[in-house]
C-alpha cells in the first residue's frame, strides 16, 4: 500500500470516532433532542410568574434551557421535560425570545417562540349595586316559618361582567325561620373585586288560634245606597273589651256590650255598591282573628219584617214624637210607616236589627187618635210588618 491510501484510512477511522451529535439544519433538528412546547407560551410584561416549562424528548441532566441563545439554569426533570425560572430581564420588554434546549455532545435544537405581551392593567374597581333588595317582615305560614321569593338584586361592573349571589341562596320558595334573617347579597367581577350588601327577612310568629268566635251580624244586610247610619251588632262567644271589629280589614270603634255582643256604627257610605263585605273580630293581646262572617249589601236578602212591641206607645198628638220600635228582621233600609205613610230616612236608625230607633215629625201627628206603625222592608223578598197601635192624646 501506498504511503497516500496509509493516511487515507487513518482520517476515516478518526471520523467514525466521532459521536453523532444533534445539530440544528435549515432550521430542522438533526438529532436525538427535541423540542416540542412552551408552558406558558406567553407571559404578560413584568409578570411576577416566572416559570417556564419545556417539553420535548431526548433530555439528560445535562440539558440547559437557553433562552437567545443565553443558559439559563436548568431543572431536569425527566427525558421530557425540562424547568427554568425566567430572568426579570427577559419579560421586562414586549418582545418574542428564542427557546431551545442545548444538550453537550448532542446539540442544540430547533428555537420555540416565547411571547411577551403587554401588560394589562390591572382591575381594582369593585362592582356598584344598582338595586336596593327589600327589607321584608311577614307572618310565619306554618310553624316552621314562611316562604320567600329571594330575588337577587341588580349589579353593574366596568369590566362589562358581574355575577350576584345570596347567602342564602336564592330561590324561589325557600322558607325562612321565624326571627330575623340577615341576608347577604355579593357582586362579584372577573378580577375578583366584591361588594356586598344585605337586606333583614323578619318572619313573624304564627298567632294562636282564635278564642273567640262570630255567631252572627244583627243585621245581617243592608239595602244598596241607603241613606244614613246604623248600628252593627256582632254576636259570638268569648269577647273582652278591648277586642276590634274589623270591616273589610279596616279597624271600627268598637263598642263592647257583653261577651256576647260587639257594636260599630255602619253609614251610607260603606253601602255605596251592592256586595258582600268582611266583618271580623281581631284581639290585639294575641294576634288573633276570627275567621270571616259576610255582611250582605243586597236587597234580595231582605224578609218581611216583624215588630213585636213599641218602646213609647202613647202620646201628645202635634208634637215630634220619639219611641223605638222592638222587632226582628229590620235591616238597614227598612222604612217606617205611620198610617201608611213613610217617616223620612234622616228620622230612622237601626239598632243591632232588632230595635230601629224612629223620630216621627209633629205634622204626621196633627190629631189625637190611634195610629197605626209598620215596618216596610223594599227588595223582591220584602213586604210589610204586622201593624202596631200608637196612642196620641190632645194637647
């Protein structure tokens, strides 16, 4: 062999010596080493998160993460995954830096783009409430206390975002204990600012049962649009003084007669309409109240009235003349009559539908004589009383 092919086989046996190592080609990995992602891939200016996380295969606990071309140090954590902590310097500008892992005695491989954005500024105003939730007091319904519609009230926020919740929940339904609830209201934006607000949610104890009791109004019903005032009665069991007659939920002056027996005054006005009206007893000590009895505004529900006795039955003839006339089925409306002829309205009271107190004028009387007095109740169902003598002697 020839001192030429002596050297030539010397320079091959030298190559083939050398390790195959990892080398970057028109921008394609060569080698083992690779790099396949960035955790996170971006990162906002002047974070103060600085890990990063490169992923890829064919990592050792020599590999270093190289951030432009400069090391920083290197966590190895497998084959897979590598871990650095970035530099304040390298997320102080708004830039894109190169990312690669170099390998000694393997190379370097491909660069992944790390981007740094802009910082966003950060959000530190809270939301505004633009609704007031209502303070409620209402009664228990059942001994466990009362439901609630809790309607969450309205929030605005300059993010554009706001989510509002209750402690308690909302819902519709719920039932609130008897005592003081304190609800809280939150309004929350994406930043995580709050604002809250509260409302009270006072549930009343039920009241007990009532002890006292409506047996029946005297009297019982009225004529549509009659004119002046009457005494109602209310007869039951158990009432005290004190106790309120309630008509269509509004108190009356209340006038105590037995505990048997309550009385208010009922005028034109609350007659205006024909109807039904509520009359209740309510005890202020307890809370209580009886359970409704109709007054009738509805001349169809009158009778024929019956009088059994006159209070004043004689008198001076030629004079105005005052008496009560005893009966039963006097309603406010009846009209007295005197030989036929009515006594004028303004001249006629009715008391507890038993008693009508009558003012009959001196120029109905004018002679001494006997006069004949009815009761007329007007509506289909109507008619006249029997007739009763009145007494009048000359002056």
């Amino acid at each position: 062999m020839t001192k030429f092919g002596k050297a030539f086989r010397t320079m091959s046996f030298v190559i083939s010596a050398i390790p195959f190592a990892t080398a970057v080609s028109q921008g394609r990995e060569t080698g083992a080493a690779q790099i396949a992602s960035l955790t996170p891939s971006t990162i906002n200016q002047g974070s103060s998160t600085l890990d990063l996380t490169v992923r890829g295969s064919g990592f050792n606990s020599k590999s270093q993460i190289r951030v432009n071309g400069e090391h920083r140090q290197t966590t190895f954590i497998s084959s897979t995954d590598l871990r650095t902590s970035l530099l304040t310097a390298d997320v102080a500008l708004v830039r894109q830096s190169k990312v690669s892992v170099f390998t000694p005695g393997v190379g370097s491989t491909r660069d992944l783009i790390l981007t740094v954005n802009a910082a966003v500024p950060s959000d530190t105003e809270a939301p505004k409430f633009i609704s007031t939730p209502t303070n409620l007091t209402i009664p228990a319904t059942s001994p466990e206390g009362a439901n609630v519609a809790l309607v969450l009230p309205l929030a605005t926020d300059n993010s554009g975002t706001v989510k509002v919740s209750s402690v308690p929940q909302s819902g519709i339904g719920m039932v609130f204990p008897v005592g003081t609830t304190t609800v809280i209201y939150t309004a929350e934006d994406p930043s995580g600012n709050k604002t809250t607000i509260t409302s009270t949610i006072v549930v009343t104890p039920q009241p007990p049962p009532p002890t006292m009791s409506i047996g029946g109004l005297e009297p019982a019903s009225a004529f549509p649009g009659a004119v002046g005032s009457f005494t109602l009665g209310v007869r039951g069991a158990a009432f005290t003084n004190g106790m309120v007659v309630r008509w269509n939920g509004g108190a009356r002056s209340t006038t105590f007669l037995a505990s048997s027996i309550l009385a208010i005054i009922v005028s034109s006005r609350d007659l205006v309409s024909p109807g039904t009206t509520s009359v209740t007893v309510f005890d202020p000590a307890t809370g209580s109240e009886t359970p409704v009895a109709l007054f009738h505004i509805d001349a169809s529900r009158s009778g024929v009235p019956r009088i059994s006795s006159l209070g004043r039955n004689t008198g001076v003839a030629g004079a105005s003349f005052q008496t009560s006339v005893n009966g039963e089925g006097f309603v406010f409306g009846s009209v007295v009559r005197i030989n036929g002829v009515d006594v004028p309205a303004n001249g006629v009271s009715v008391n507890i539908g038993r008693i009508m107190g009558v003012t009959i004028p001196a120029a109905m009387t004018p002679s001494a004589g006997v006069y004949q007095i009815t009761v007329f109740n007007p509506g289909p169902n109507g008619g006249e009383s029997n007739a009763v003598p009145l007494t009048l002697t000359a002056q």
